[in-house]
C-alpha cells in the first residue's frame, strides 16, 4: 500500500527547470553578474527618476513663474484701472480719458496672458492653468461694468468690488499649482504670492481712497473697507518678510522709504481724520499719483522676486540636468564594466577550458592510441619506447591549472595501464601461442601413435574404439590450431604439395566435427585446392560446419555445397536450426570481415567466429552469413582464383 502511494505521488514532485542560460559557463556568469548589476541600474534609476523628477519640477516652477509675472503685469493694469475709475465715479471728471486709455492697456495684458497661456500652459501644473482659465470669467464681466460706467448708471462701491473680484481671482490662480519641489523655490514662489497680495491691498486702497478723496469724505461702510484693506496690507507683507530673503527684504523696504510713499502714508494719517464723516481736502491728483509710484515700486519688487525664483529655479534645472546626465553615465559605465567583467571572466575560464578539452581529445583520439601502438611494436626485450613530446597544458585560475595537472596525471596513468594491459595481452598471447604449439606436438604425436596402433589391430571393437580416439585426437588438435590462430601465430606441419581436391579438403573438415555423421556433402563441383592452404581452408571449413550442428536440431541433417562462380569458388554449409537476428547476424558478418568487435572484448561462445575471420584474412577469402529459405543459416565462402586450380574433368561429387 504505501509503495503504492508512493509511486503515485512520485511524479507530483518534479524539478524546476534551469534558468536560461544555466547550461553553459558564459551564461552562468552572465546570469552571477546581471543580479548585482541590475540592482544598482535599479537604484541608479531611482536616481534618474528623481533627479528627472527635480528637473521637470524646476522647469514646470519657472514656466510657471513666467505666467505669474504675465499675469501680475494684468493684475497691475486691471489695479489702475480700478483705481482710475473709481475716481471718474467719485466725481473727479478729468479721469476720462485717463480711463479710456487704461482699458487698452487693459486689454493688451490680458491679450498677452492669453497667448502665454497657450503657448506654455502645458508646462504648468494643471490647478494653476485651470485657475487661471477660471480667472477669464470675472475678467470678461468687466466689459458690462464698463458699459455701466460709459453710461453713467454704475455705483462706485459695487464697481470697486466688480474689479477686485477679477484682481482677486488672478491671484488666486496664482497661488494655485505652488511648487513643492526644492524649499528654497517653493519659499520664494510663496514670498511673491504674499508681496503680490500685499500689492493688492496698496492698489485697492488707492482705487478706494481715490474716489474717497474725489467725493470729499467717507460714505457708510467705506471707513471700514478702508482700515480691512490696511489691515490686509500689513498681514501679507509680514508674511512676505518672513520668506523673502534680506535682499528682497531690503528692496520692500526701499520702496516704502520714498518721497512718494512718505507722502501717501501722510495722506492716510489725513484719512483717518476723516472716520466721522468729516470732509477730507486732499488733491485725487496727488494722492493717485504719489500712490501709483508706490504701487510701481511694488511691482517692481515683485518682478525682481519673479526673476529671483526663475533664476533659482534654471539653476535647478541645470544641477538636475548635470545630475540626470551623471547618473546615466554612472549607469552606462556600471553595464559597461558588467559586460566587460562577464566577458572578460568567460573568457578566462572558457578559453583554459577549451584548451583542456582539445588536450582531452588529443589523448583520447590520437595520443593515447599512438602510446599503446608504440609500446606494441616496442621490442619487449630492449629499452621502453619514447614519449613524443607532449604541448604545454593551459594555466590561469589555481583551479584550472589544479584540472591540467589532474588531466595529464589521467594521461600518464591511462598510459601506463595501456602498457600494463600491452604487456599483459602480449604475454597472454605468448603463453596461448606456446600452450598452442605444444598441444599441437603432443597431439600430432598421439595421432602417430593411434595410427600404429589402428594398423596393428585386428579386433574389431577395439579397431573401432580406436578410431573413435583418434577422431577426438583429432578435433582436439583442431582447438589447439585454432588457439595458435587466435594467438596469430602460424600453424606449422600440415601442408600438401601439389593440389588438392575439394571433396578431400570437406570431407577432411567434416571428420573434425563431433556429428560428422549429420555432415551431407549434396553438390559439389570438382575444383583443386593449392597444398599450402589446405589445412587453413579444411579448419575454416569445420568451424562453419561445426557452429552449423550446434545450432539445428539433432534429426536435421548440415548440407554442403561447393560451385564455380567465374573466377571464384564457392561453398556453402547449409543448415536448417534456430536461425539469427538481422542484428546479430551483422554483427556476425563483420566479425567475419574483420570490422567486428576486438577480440578480448568478444564473448567467448563467439570465438569460432573469429578463428573464421583471421583464418579467411589469411587466405584471402570472403565469408558472409545469409538466411537459409525457409529457416536456417547459410555460411558462404568464396574463394579467391590464387588458391584453386581448374579441374581436370567437371565431373560433381555426391554425398
């Protein structure tokens, strides 16, 4: 039950999948060093952001202080006309013409603001330009107070209040959309809204005062307006002396230590004289001019605090720009040195590397083969072969020079083992070539003496027991052959002079199989075979037939055949067993060949297929296996023209 469990949950649980990259040593590098790297482009963009941040406040609080001066030349102009035509309403006449020509003036303000609001309302903030658009309302009211004032129907308190209301939404609006950015500007910006709105007050009390002067006294409630009006000037310019700095300061004070603004503080003091109603005997003339310097010098202050802010504000700006530039040169010198270091490190472990795995391949390819090969064909009994020289391996890091000296410690080792297992197979062979040899003496001997004996018996069941000894004498002799063929050494003793009939070298193969009884010699063509091939060929010969018993059944008989095909002769050992796979009957055909796998790798019950291939090697012969129709292997040999002889009558033998 829980192997079961187990099993099910198993493949549930999988491995997360590499990063991009991960599979190679640039990427991983590439990978280690884009992780710091990002992290500080990331904090260097906040950098960027900020500085990009203070950059686009400076440039939004300078357009915005070019709109403020615009609109306090408006409010300026909207202030004398104001101020002129509450005198024309308080009776001083002679201000006809003064009023007519102010409202041009008027209008060529607002005209200005107008066009400046197009041309840079994008760059300010969006309450301060919809304030401002606001601000056209009151302003466009003007024309009918004006038409009113023309027609001689307007009340002076109600006009006066008409143009303060547009006065008083310009700056309102101009007070909408302050700077929040650097202290230093936001301060200034709120010093001139304050002067600005101290300016107000003086330019409405000399409109107010002016058509007081011009009616002779103070009508009900105009005192009162009159000390809200002062009361409102001393509060905007304290707040104005506590941000403005002591240069602005000092020129706020110079503007009120004037002649002009001597003599308006006297009219004032004449003014308050007058709180009962009394009459006043100041000249409208002289209180509106001495006044309206006041007011000049005012807005005079106020321009020098406007060009003050903007001057602050570009500096800004350019610090912000030389900062914002600053940061994205440190960015691209941080990616720069990034990208350097990754190629650089690549470089300096891929390159070792590569050079290590070339050095690899060397050995492996073309080394390691030409060591074994030398140490082969050294002669066992004189003095060891030689290394070829060998390239210096790649140093660098202490790791990778650690993995070079590993990798040729691999080498050497690999060497010596490769003329360890030289000298072991040589010896082996050695030993398997004289064990060979002798057992081929001592049986040659025992097959002599189990022919005297044959010769000198006359019994018959021992003459047959004998040549059942003599046919095992003579297979053993066969396998003590056949290890001096696996040894390659030569298999000294049997040859023939002269030529030698096929049907004798089969028959001679099959009395060297065990079920020689099973062997059917069904169609074989007469051929000569030369004498010095015919024990190789009468060896060959019994391995194919042999290898055909073993895999057919016992009831089923091993045919040979044997043809001319052109210069060639052919046989063929027939069987009808078990059969091969299309696989390992190539296999098979190229050990035959001579392709297959070496012989020590080889499994042994496969050995008589190379004891085939190196004796067809040596005669020059080509052996294939084919499938037998129906069932079956059928083993061909082909036999080149040097080793037949045309025969002297085509007569065929049949088994």
């Amino acid at each position: 039950m829980t192997g079961n469990v187990l099993t099910t949950l198993r493949p549930t649980f999988r491995r997360p999948g590499a990063l991009p990259g991960w599979s190679s040593i640039r990427g991983r590098m590439a990978i280690v060093l884009a992780v710091p790297t990002c992290l500080l482009l990331a904090l260097i963009g906040l950098g960027v952001a900020d500085r990009a941040a203070d950059w686009s406040a400076a440039r939004e609080t300078e357009a915005h202080v070019g709109v403020l001066l615009r609109a306090q030349e408006l409010v300026r102009e909207v202030q004398r006309e104001r101020g002129l035509t509450n005198g024309l309403l308080g009776g001083a006449k002679g201000y006809r013409d003064d009023v007519v020509a102010q409202r041009g003036r008027t209008d060529e303000a607002r005209d200005a603001l107008g066009a400046a609001l197009d041309e840079e309302g994008g760059a300010l903030p969006g309450a301060a330009l919809s304030a401002l658009r606001a601000a056209e309302v009151p302003l466009a009211a003007l024309g009918t107070t004006r038409e009113d004032v023309d027609a001689g129907t307007a009340d002076r308190a109600a006009t006066l209040r008409t143009y303060t209301k547009a006065v008083t939404a310009l700056i309102d609006a101009e007070s909408a959309g302050a700077p929040d950015g650097d202290r230093r500007i936001a301060q200034g910006v709120q010093a001139l809204q304050a002067l600005a709105r101290g300016t107000e007050a003086v330019a409405l009390e000399r409109g107010s005062l002016n058509g007081v002067f011009a009616a002779g006294r103070f009508r009900s409630g105009e005192y009162l307006d009159f000390t809200e009006v002062r009361a409102t000037r001393v509060a905007a310019l304290a707040q104005f002396r506590q941000l403005a700095g002591a240069e602005q300061e000092s020129a706020l004070d110079d503007a009120f230590a004037t002649a002009a603004a001597r003599r308006v503080a006297g009219y004032e003091t004449r003014a308050e004289r007058g709180a009962d109603g009394s009459a006043l005997t100041v000249a409208p003339a002289r209180w509106w001019a001495d006044m309206t310097t006041l007011v000049d010098d005012l807005h005079a202050v106020q321009r020098t605090v406007g060009d003050d802010v903007r001057a602050r504000a570009d500096e800004a700006g350019s610090a912000a720009t030389r900062q914002l530039g600053g940061y994205l040169a440190l960015g691209v010198l941080i990616l720069g040195v990034a990208v350097a270091l990754a190629l650089f490190s690549a470089r300096s472990i891929t390159r070792p590397l590569g050079a290590l795995a070339d050095e690899a391949d060397a050995v492996a390819g073309t080394r390691l083969p030409e060591a074994v090969r030398r140490i082969q064909d050294a002669d066992p009994d004189g003095p060891p072969a030689e290394e070829a020289g060998r390239s210096e391996l790649p140093g660098g890091a202490r790791e990778i020079s650690r993995l070079a000296a590993a990798l040729r410690n691999v080498e050497d080792t690999a060497v010596g083992l490769a003329a360890q297992q030289t000298v072991l197979r040589r010896t082996s062979t050695e030993s398997l070539a004289s064990l060979g040899r002798r057992n081929q003496s001592l049986l040659n001997r025992q097959l002599g003496l189990i022919t005297t004996l044959e010769s000198q018996e006359l019994d018959p069941d021992a003459l047959a027991e004998l040549f059942e000894l003599d046919h095992l004498a003579t297979r053993m002799r066969r396998n003590a052959e056949s290890l001096l063929v696996l040894a390659g050494e030569e298999s000294p003793g049997r040859s023939w002079k002269g030529t030698v009939a096929v049907t004798d070298v089969v028959r001679s193969a099959v009395a060297e199989v065990e079920q020689y009884q099973r062997v059917t010699a069904v169609d074989v063509q007469q051929c000569g075979v030369r004498g010095h091939c015919v024990a190789e060929l009468s060896h060959l010969l019994a391995e194919l037939v042999e290898n055909a018993l073993m895999f057919s059944p016992p009831q089923q008989p091993v045919e040979v055949y044997g043809w001319r095909d052109g210069t060639e002769y052919c046989l063929a050992v027939v069987d009808r067993g078990i059969g091969m796979t299309p696989e390992r009957m190539g296999e098979s055909n190229a050990v035959l060949a001579g392709r297959g796998e070496s012989l020590h790798t080889a499994p042994t019950r496969f050995l008589g297929h190379h004891v085939v291939g190196a004796l067809a090697a040596r005669l020059g012969a080509h052996v294939e296996l084919r499938p037998t129709q129906g069932a079956g292997v059928t083993a061909y040999v082909a036999l080149p023209a040097a080793l037949i002889q045309e025969p002297t009558s085509t007569a065929a033998v049949r088994g």
